[in-house]
C-alpha cells in the first residue's frame, strides 16, 4: 500500500528525530493520502531528545547502548539467552539435598547462568531505554504491558542473583521467574498476536463471569442449606447406621497391617461445609468430577448420624440440575465468549471469512488450469487415460485392498498368508510405479511440483524402496507402512471427507502457533507445580505415576489433568498439613508438606481454566470456524 501511494505522489525529502535521518517523505498538501502518509512516518519511531533525565542526543553512552541494540546479532543473542534461561529453570533441582535425585545442573553452575542471564537482559533494557525512554517520553519503554512484564521478571530475576532474599523469598522469586517464556512471546509476532488477542477477550469473558458468578452462587447457597454439616461419617468400624457421631469414639485395629487406628468423625475432602468449599465442589462437579459428591450426598440421613447407601437418592437431583445449568450451558458460553472474542481480536471479519473462501476458491481452479499435460499425441492418449473414471476407480480399488491386507496382518500368521502379503505388497508397488510413470509421461516432469497428491504419491513409493532396501530393519518396515498415506487420497477423493482434510490444511498455521501458546502454559505450570510440589509426600493418587518431583514429572501429570485425570485427588494430596505431614526434616533444607487447601485449589483450579477450558477449547473453536 505505501509503495502505491508513492508512486501517485511528489516526495520531497523530510527529516524525523533529533538525529536527523531521512525517515520517509511527504506527499504535496491537499493529497489525497496526505493524511495516510503522514499517519505513517508519524508511526515511525523517533528518538527522544533526553532519556532518564541525564542523557541527551550527543551522550557518547547513549548512542553506544543504541549502536547496540541495532546490530543484527543482539536479538538473536538476546532470545538465545530467553530460552537457555528457561532451559536451565527446568533442569535445576529445587532443594540440592534431595537424596536419590538426579542433578543435571547443579546450584552453582545455575547461579551462574541465571548471572550471565540477567547481565544480558539487562544490557537490553538499556538499549531499549537509552533508544526510546523509560516512561516520561512519547515511546517509553514501560508503556507496554509486554515490557512491563519483561521488567518485572527482570527485577525479580536480579533479586535472585543478588541473593538479597532470604530462603523463603526466594522460593517466591522463582515462582516469578517461571514466567520467563512470555518473554520469548513479545519476540515472536505469530505467538504475541494470539497472546493480545486472548487479552482481548478479557472483556467478553467479564460478561459471561457476571453471569456464572451469580449461577454459582446460588447453587454453592442451595448445597450448603442442604448437605452443610450433613457428609461427615466415621473414620473406622464400629459406627455404622444407625450410629453416628456418638459411637465414632474410640480405636479400631486395620486388620490388613494390624495398626491401631484412632477412630474420626470427618468430612470428605469436598464438602458444602462452607462458601469456599461449596465453591470448589462444584468447580469439581463442572469438570465432570461430580460422581463422588453426588454419591455422599445421597447417602445422607440426618445431622451428626453415619450415611447409608442410597438413604437420600432424590440429593442427585441437585447434581443433575446443576451439571445442566452450570456444565452444559454456562461453561460452554464461557467457551464460547473467548472463542468468538478471539476471533474478533484477531480482526477475523465477515469480510475476511469471504476473502478466505475466495482464495480458496481461486486455489482450487489454479490447480485445475495447472494440470495442462505435454501436447504431444502420446501424451494426450495417457491424459484420457489417467482422467477417466475407471482408471481412477482401479487405482482406488487397489489402494483399499492394500489396506486391507494391512489391517489383516496378525502376529504368528501362517507361511501361506505371508506369501500372499508379500505378493500383494509387490503388486501395490509395481502399481504406483507404473501410475507415476504413466503421469510423468503424460503431464510432464513439473506435474511433481504442481500437484500436491503427485509429492504423496513420490513419497509413498520412495518409502516403499526404501522399504524393500532395508528388509530387515524396523526402520524398513515403517517406511513400507507409509504406503497408508495414500489411503488420504482415496479419502479425499468424497467431497464431505475433502472438506474436512481442506480445513485440517487450512487450520495448520493457526494450530501451531495455538499449540506453541499452549505448551508456553504448561511449560510455566509445570515449572510452579515443581516449586510447590516437588517434595510433597505421595498421597491418594499423588504416587510413581503422577508426581511434581521434576519438569519432565511435571509436564506429564498436567498433561494426564488435562486429558481426564483425577486432578481433585491430586489436589487433596498436595494440600496435606502437619501433623500428617514434617514441614522439614532435621538437617534438610525440605519438608513433605503440601501448600494447604486454599492454595492448591486455586493452583488446580487456574490450571484448568486457563489450560483446558480455554486453550483447548480455543484450538477446537478454531477448526469449527475454519470448518464454517
């Protein structure tokens, strides 16, 4: 567009900023895209005249700082060190007396990473402040909310290589500094537009919170009149219905170990006891988790008297109405909201929803008109011959029967029945040889980069080659197992199943970079849960199969969370207190307690919004629009 508007224009040269370099030009007055050019240079970024109160335009420290910034290779340095930052948060150990653990980095050698680290961002920020100001000028370095949260991650990162903090402070700093990857987002355009572009839906979302506040609200009010006070039973035997609180007295012996036991008149773990309770209960119940409170609450049968089994079948009513209200309408509109506010944010129009069908449009009839072949006779024969409809009925009847095959391939099979796959397998490449021959000769070599399904077809027969070179290997066999691939073009070849493949293709670039946003969030979750977490004591489900002990652990528990996990056990397991619990064994700098209720169901809870509910569920959203 400005290289359209230049040309209509007379330029002369204009000069922007103290320091006097020729930035753009300005059309003749009364133009009529005077006002668009000047919007432009204006968008130019210029130098202020004095930064930080001290330092002018002629300050030999300051053109130094800029030099800098400016050199080709300082941005690059700068990410480098983002992401090797955040590669050593995720090796070091939290507590270097751990026994039995492994130490890919030790403390020492992190300090000093994180040293040279912190010196080479905070060479950056003066660059960035000597360019352009702190604050007080028209471009000031805190006037971004991406720089904002650089500089406060810097602070924190400096206080941690100080040492000035005590143990427990610093605990606190690095659950800052686990922030670290966003700083690699403002540097990359694709992940920062989907990061503003979730900002974007803050507002959206305030709206539908203003809404499922009040739904939860008066559901946690309706459980606690009901079932407040009423789910207690007895820890042992001993107090059965009719019993109750007066019979749960005393000790019982567990007769698998032997030990003697103090019986309890206790509350499960998830109750309506008070408002906050009631509120995590019901978070609990709209994540499909609701089958445990709902079975307490059916065994109710009076206040401070043990439950019994089906007693109060008609409390599931409560579970039932409330997984319709709050599961299948609310939390879909909350999804909803960020789904349609993010595509707003993205300036995802109508118009540009119509500029999406046209180009695909023009895409399709692009790879119709090139598919013109060689105009030689022999060429044209071949031509008719590979575009009718029985020779491509043939080529699909041989696909599928090779998929057959495959798919009835089982482990002891006969000699005969391997002669027979064998045969077969040499038929299907024999096959696909001789159909790309015969469209070589008929379109030509450049028919290979014209049509896409043409690469899969060379693909799968230099797999199947290479298959048959390397008849031994498992790595042979798996590249005979790509001839799969060309069950994709017998698919594509039904227009509902084309459809789909279409958006799948279509829907790539935004994946990636959702996908890229979404393991930034587990990255910086799995690396909090390893600060909170790392040395609680196992639990329920807290155990060899799901544990915080390191990033890896980390990364693989909330991914099971995500995907269906028990992550309310989890939950109760990482809020264990003493006395159940040591704070810190004598002469270790660690403990075996979790970080208490509140603590980690706001830990739990924020992970599956912000994880599950919105990421996922965005990724979804934007297949179904690309779909529409």
């Amino acid at each position: 567009e400005l290289g359209k508007i230049l040309q209509k224009c007379t330029l002369p040269a204009v000069t922007v900023g103290s320091a006097g370099e020729k930035l753009g030009a300005s059309p003749e007055p009364g133009s009529p895209v005077s006002a668009d050019l000047a919007h432009m240079v204006a968008a130019v970024p210029e130098f202020p005249d004095i930064v930080l109160g001290v330092f002018s335009a002629d300050s030999q420290v300051r053109n130094m700082f800029i030099w800098l910034g400016r050199q080709p290779w300082f941005d690059p340095i700068v990410y480098s060190s983002i992401i090797a930052n955040c590669i050593v948060l995720m090796l070091t150990p939290i507590y270097e007396d751990v026994p039995y653990q492994d130490v890919i980095i030790s403390f020492e050698d992190a300090e000093t990473c994180n040293t040279v680290f912190a010196f080479i961002l905070l060479v950056e920020l003066f660059c960035r402040v000597m360019a352009n100001g702190l604050y007080f000028t028209p471009n000031g370095y805190l006037k971004t909310g991406w720089n904002q949260m650089d500089f406060v991650i810097l602070i924190f990162s400096l206080l941690d290589v100080a040492g000035v903090i005590d143990t427990g402070g610093a605990r606190a700093i690095r659950l800052v500094r686990a922030l670290s990857p966003l700083r690699a987002v403002k540097r990359n355009v694709g992940l920062k537009l989907v990061i503003d572009a979730l900002v974007g839906t803050l507002r959206p979302v305030g709206y539908v919170m203003m809404f499922l506040f009040p739904t939860f609200m008066v559901f946690a009010l309706i459980g606690k009149g009901l079932f407040g006070g009423m789910l207690f039973s007895c820890s042992g035997p001993g107090a059965e219905y009719p019993g109750g609180r007066l019979e749960c007295s005393g000790s019982y012996v567990e007769s698998e170990r032997g030990l003697l036991f103090p019986r309890a008149w206790e509350t499960p773990d998830h109750n309506f006891d008070d408002m906050w309770g009631s509120w995590v209960t019901l978070f609990q119940c709209s994540t499909s988790k609701f089958l445990g409170p709902m079975q307490d609450a059916m065994d109710v049968t009076s206040l401070h008297q043990s439950p019994k089994e089906w007693q109060s079948g008609e409390n599931a009513l409560f579970f039932v109405a409330f997984i319709v209200v709050a599961k299948l309408f609310v939390m879909n509109l909350f999804v909803g909201f960020i789904v349609d506010g993010f595509n707003a944010n993205q300036g995802k129009s109508a118009a540009d929803k119509k500029y999406a069908r046209f180009v695909r449009q023009m895409l399709q009839t692009r790879a119709l008109n090139a598919n013109k072949g060689l105009e030689n006779a022999y060429s044209k024969w071949l031509q008719r011959l590979v575009e009718h409809r029985y020779y491509q009925f043939a080529s699909a009847l041989g696909v599928a029967a090779n998929a057959g095959f495959m798919l009835a391939d089982h482990a002891n099979a006969s000699p005969a029945f391997r002669q027979i796959l064998e045969a077969q397998n040499l038929g299907f490449t024999l096959m696909i040889t001789l159909e790309m021959l015969t469209a070589l000769v008929a379109y030509g070599p450049l028919y290979l980069s014209r049509d896409r399904w043409a690469i899969l077809d060379a693909l799968v027969l230099l797999g199947l080659y290479l298959g048959y070179a390397l008849q031994e290997g498992q790595f042979g066999q798996f590249v005979k197992a790509l001839r799969l691939l060309r069950v994709l073009k017998l698919a594509a070849a039904i227009k509902p199943v084309r459809t789909v493949l279409e958006t799948v293709l279509q829907s790539l670039p935004q994946m990636v970079n959702i996908f890229a946003v979404l393991f930034i969030q587990l990255f910086i979750f799995a690396v909090i849960a390893m600060q909170l977490f790392s040395t609680t004591k196992y639990g329920k489900r807290l155990g060899p199969t799901a544990n915080f002990e390191t990033w890896l652990k980390s990364m693989g528990t909330i991914y099971q969370i995500i995907f269906g996990d028990e992550w309310q056990v989890m939950m109760d397991d990482t809020s264990v207190q003493e006395p159940a619990c040591t704070r810190q064994f004598e002469g270790y700098q660690f403990g075996d307690c979790g970080v208490g209720k509140t603590s980690a169901a706001l830990f739990f809870i924020t992970m599956k919004l912000v994880c599950e509910n919105v990421m996922l569920n965005l990724l979804i959203g934007m297949i179904l629009d690309n779909f529409s």
